[in-house]
C-alpha cells in the first residue's frame, strides 16, 4: 500500500489543482475559446500525467510545479485583459475575410482556409450569395461572424473588456473619439470602465464593471 500512497497524493493534489483552475479562470477552461486556455490544460495535464508516475519528484515538489503553473497563467490572464498589445500577442485578432462581399484572399489563406472552407462556413449561417455579406469576420476560435448587407444591429461588441474595437468603429464610419463621448454622455470616465458596449439600431449600450 506505501508504494502507492504517493500515486494517490499526487493524484488527490493534481484534481485539487484542475478544480481550483478551472474555478479561478472560468468554466471556458472547459470548453478552450482561445490560446490561453488550451494551452493551461495541454501543460497542466501534462505536468499530472507526467509527474504522477515519476519516483524522482516528491509530493513537494509536484505542489510547488503545479503551484507556480498557477501563478503564472493568472499573472498572464491579467495581463491579457488589461492589456491590449498581451491580448492581440496570445489570443490574435479578428480577420475580416469578406468585406462588401469581396473576399479578402490574403486573411483567408493567413488564417489557413481554403475556398471550401470559408463558403462551408457561410453557408452553415445560411448565407449563399457573397453579395450579400457587408463584412464576414473570421474569429480567434474559428468561428465566423457574418453581417449582411441591410443589417442594422451589429453581431459583435463595440467595446469589450474595456477596450475599443476599432474594426466597428471603422464599418460603421466612427472614430475613437465619437465613442470616448459617448461613454462620457451616458456618465462613464474612460472606456476601460466598460465591460461590454453593444452598437445596436444606432445607439451605444453600455455595460459597465460597476454600476452607478
């Protein structure tokens, strides 16, 4: 039974630390929508597979691995949504793949799609005719938004995690500057303030860390 007392150690510790992860950084954990999270749950099954069965590594040691693991995704988690250049480094950004229904091929083939892939993509949202298609946005997890020609309320935030998505503000021909009012007008300091800001029949909707 003492041989397999530290298999079991480990194994106890390792669920322990899934479970606090998953709980600290989201159930998206569950579900990888970008980089980040897939990359916590390749390294961290990793590091228990690896360890579990591993003589040489102490219950100890196999804490403080998983402990520092920890410290070091929630330290890069910050950093992303507070800052703009960290979340474009680890999650990339949106492509715009149809733009007034020509197809941009350069951010097609950078993002790895063939034709076939991006028309199976639009006709899974029942769009067959390019045309059609004000601007089509390939997504960081694969998914594609698409805004039809005639759509007035936008599929895509204006503002999320407190920064602006200057790709909106471009389609529907507005600056940094018309949005900073806008959040000032409806009471808010800065941008950053926001959570989510929705562009809707024309109109900012707002949705702030805090309420008023």
């Amino acid at each position: 039974m003492s041989i397999y007392l530290p298999i079991l150690t480990k194994l106890a510790i390792g669920l322990f630390a899934l479970i606090v992860q998953i709980n600290i950084m989201g159930k998206g954990n569950l579900a990888p929508t970008n980089a980040l999270d897939q990359v916590q749950n390749y390294v961290l099954g990793g590091i228990i597979g690896a360890v579990i069965y591993s003589d040489t590594i102490t219950v100890f040691q196999f804490t403080i691995v998983l402990i520092i693991w920890t410290m070091l995704v929630m330290t890069v988690k910050f950093m992303k949504e507070h800052n703009h250049f960290v979340k474009l480094l680890i999650d990339g950004q949106p492509k715009v793949v149809v733009e007034r229904g020509e197809v941009a091929i350069k951010n097609v083939l950078r993002a790895g799609l063939s034709a076939n892939d991006l028309m199976f993509k639009l006709r899974a949202q029942s769009v067959y005719d390019l045309s059609k298609v004000k601007r089509a946005v390939l997504e960081q997890n694969g998914q594609l938004t698409v805004i039809l020609e005639g759509e007035e309320n936008m599929k895509y935030p204006i503002i999320f995690d407190g920064q602006i998505n200057a790709d909106l503000l471009d389609l529907i021909g507005r600056d940094s500057e018309w949005l900073a009012y806008e959040v000032k007008r409806q009471g808010y300091e800065q941008v950053s303030d926001i959570f989510v800001g929705e562009y809707l029949d024309g109109q900012v909707r707002l949705t702030p860390y805090e309420r008023h």
